[in-house]
C-alpha cells in the first residue's frame, strides 16, 4: 500500500511540474518563436500562467529590451511606457509617465534552454493590449488596436493626424457650424442657423479646455436662445483620467449647475478625455475577453474594412513650408441604418466616442451638459431614408507633430416628409 501510495504521489508531482506548450495569436497570426539563430522555445503554460520568449514578443509589441547581466533583469521601453522584471522574482514594476506601480506576478520569469521566458498577460496588458484565451484551441490571443491606426495612418493620413491630435502645451481653435433646414412642401418654415465656437487649450497631465459659444439665425430656436442670453456662453472644463470638471456662470450656471466633476461613464460617454487614439478603437470595438478567439480579429479586420468601404476617398500629399500638407477628400455611398450599424464597428454607437481631441472634448461636454442632447446617432439613421457625408481634412505635419487642421464637413439628411437637413462644419486651428 505504501508503494502505491508513493508512486501515486511521484506521478502528482511530476503532473504538477509539466509545462504545456501552447500557441500565441498576435492579431490573427501566430507567433513564431524561433529565434534569429534557428533556435526555438515554444510558449508554455507554467503554475497556468502563458510565458513567453522575452525579445520576441517584446519586439512585436513595439518595445526596446535592455538586459543587466549582473542583477539579470530585463527592462523594455516603449514611449512613455517602462516595464521592469528580473528573473525568479515575482516582484515587477510598471512605470508609465515617471510613475510606477509594483505588481505581483502570478509566474516570475525564468530561463529555459537559455531563453528567459516572461508571463504574457503582465507584457500584452500592461502595453495596452487586450489578451485572451482561446481554450478550445489551446490558443492566447492578443489584439493590438494600434493596428487600425496604423492602417489609417497609411490609407488616410489626414484623417489618422486630425484624430491623434498631437500638440503641444496649447493651442487655440475655431468651429463654425451652418444648419440649413429646407421644408419642401412650405418654403416658409426653411431656415439657417450658425453656431460659432472658439476653442483654447491647455495640454499637461490633464487638458484645461475653454469654450465660447454664440448662435445666429432668424428661426424661432435662435430667437428663443438669443433672448434668453444664450447667444454668448462661456464653459470651462477640465478633462482627467476619470473624469471631467467643469464651471460657468450666468444662465449657463442656472442651467447645468455651477460645477461639477462627472466620470465619463456618468456622461454617457465611452473612452476618456484622455485617452489615446488606440484606446478610441478599443472602446468603439469593446469585445468582452470571454469572446476572444482565434477567428476574432480576422472577423474584426473585415469589418474595418467595410467600415472603409463606406467612404469613397481620394488623397493627396505636398510638401509645404514647414511640413507636409495631407488632404483626404471623401463622399460617402448612401449612408442608412443597416449599413452604419456593423457588428464591431458600430457607427451608430461613435457620436458618444471621447477620446484625446480637442474636438472631441468640446463636442462631447457641450452635447451633454450645455445642450442636454441625447439623441443617440442610431435615432437619426434609423428615422432619415438618405444620408450622405462629403467633405475635406486637410493637416500640415512635421515630422509626426500636427501644426494645423483646416476641416469642411457637410452633412446631408432627408426624411419622408419631404424635409432635408444639411450641417456644414468648418474647423480651423
């Protein structure tokens, strides 16, 4: 009996200190894992952690690897990002714009067959990816969202700079917005109506964003914001990691309350004032981990690409004094319901997208505090029978730096009461 009691006890241990080799997705593609001198360590399963070959996936994810012997710890850095391990200690650190945060690993990183492998997860979330795991096909998956930008950067480059947004500590912007409202069957309800905003902006750990606003128009809405001393209104606001701040004062106040410091959740916004252009398709896709699996990001990919299919574009690039001058010039195919409501790519959803813009920032708040309008975007489309969006985004760059933004957007509606609305957008910065 106690020799069946200590084999059993032998295969227990043996079970236990197994390693499973399994496969690693990076964006639909599996990750090949041998190294530059034909050598390779599979990914493994060890105490139910994935761990990976350091360099290799530290590389694809964009990273510098530094290794010190001595201490042997290994520290990777990516832009404002720093990730630090040492070998056999369970103990990291994550350092992202000089602050860091220790974490406890569940795997420390070791070395097999003179490869130091490093837990997965810890790496891809830590760099803002977003894993999974595929248990039906023994598979961890990593989606990198920087993919979609880096296609927009490559097929519309004006586009891809007017939403990265990059500058300085400050900047000053203007928007002017021209409503024209044509009642087919009584000429006499037609009307125009402009809105003007004036934008300035302060960029450090969080954006001081000022707006000033004044409306114009003959039509009653106009005449009843005139009256009521809306034609001029002030909103200060402060955007941070969680949540956004904001004051005014006279009937603005009245209005929306002196102050006040709601999350963007609260909002009903997705994203953060803060958050990078990644993040935007992050939270515009928004899959649950429990649905990841090998076929998710080809499925995701497809429908990217009738996302684009959607606008037929043409763009242009010139050397300028200063930079380069991007222009996209776009006219969508006839925009409806069916067509906007994609299953990952939900256009119906990106009206209520914040994200690291100053446009953004300001239409958001003011579409939500000052205007207290919350008719969702799928409303419009499900209620109108012909969209269509023209326009022109033209940038000037230098290096990756945005210098100027020069935008005309015109958006065209009808609906079955022989009504059409058109809103044409102009920004310059």
């Amino acid at each position: 009996m106690k020799k069946i009691l200590f084999c059993f006890c032998i295969i227990m241990i043996m079970f236990s200190a197994t390693v499973f080799a399994t496969n690693v997705q990076l964006n639909g593609e599996v990750i090949d894992f041998t190294d530059e001198n034909g050598n390779k360590v599979e990914a493994q399963i060890i105490n139910n952690r994935t761990m990976v070959p350091l360099r290799k996936i530290f590389e694809l994810l964009g990273c510098k690897v530094d290794w010190e012997a001595s201490t042997q710890t290994i520290t990777a850095t990516k832009e404002n990002k720093k990730i630090v391990l040492q070998i056999n200690n369970k103990l990291a650190k994550k350092i992202i714009d000089g602050v860091t945060t220790e974490i406890q690993l569940d795997s420390a990183p070791v070395i097999v067959n003179d490869r130091t492998l490093v837990p997965l997860r810890f790496i891809a979330e830590s760099l803002n990816k977003q894993v999974g795991w595929d248990a039906a096909n023994g598979t961890a998956i990593i989606i990198d969202y920087t993919y979609f930008e880096n296609q927009l950067k490559t097929s519309a480059p004006a586009l891809y700079y007017f939403l990265k947004d990059e500058f300085g500590a400050s900047k000053n912007a203007s928007v002017v917005v021209t409503r024209k409202y044509v009642d087919s069957d009584n000429s006499k309800n037609s009307n125009t109506a402009t809105i003007t905003a004036n934008i300035s902006e302060n960029k450090n750990t969080t954006v001081t964003q000022n707006s000033k606003i004044s409306f114009a128009g003959s039509n009653p809405l106009m005449q009843d914001i005139i009256s009521e001393k809306w034609n001029n209104v002030e909103l200060n606001a402060t955007y941070a990691k969680e949540n956004v701040s904001y004051n005014t004062s006279g009937v603005m106040a009245t209005m929306i309350g002196a102050s006040g410091t709601p999350t963007y959740a609260a909002l009903n916004l997705g994203g953060s004032g803060l958050s990078e252009l990644e993040d935007l398709f992050r939270n515009w896709i928004n899959i649950e981990e429990k649905y990841l699996n090998v076929s998710t990001f080809s499925a995701v990919k497809s429908d990217f690409n009738k996302l684009c299919d959607l606008v037929n574009s043409n763009n242009s690039t010139e050397n300028v004094e200063g930079g380069t001058k991007y222009t996209w010039n776009f006219n969508t195919v006839d925009l409806k319901y069916g067509n906007a409501k994609l299953t990952y790519f939900d256009l119906t959803k990106f009206d209520n997208m914040i994200f690291d813009n100053t446009y953004s920032r300001a239409y958001s708040l003011i579409n939500k505090k000052v205007f207290n309008y919350d008719v969702k975007l799928d409303e419009l489309l499900y209620d109108t029978n012909s969209i269509k969006l023209s326009g022109r985004i033209s940038v000037v760059v230098n290096g990756d730096t945005l210098l100027g933004t020069d935008a005309d957007v015109t958006y065209r509606a009808t609906d079955d009461y022989l009504e059409s609305f058109e809103y044409n957008v102009k920004i310059n910065m």
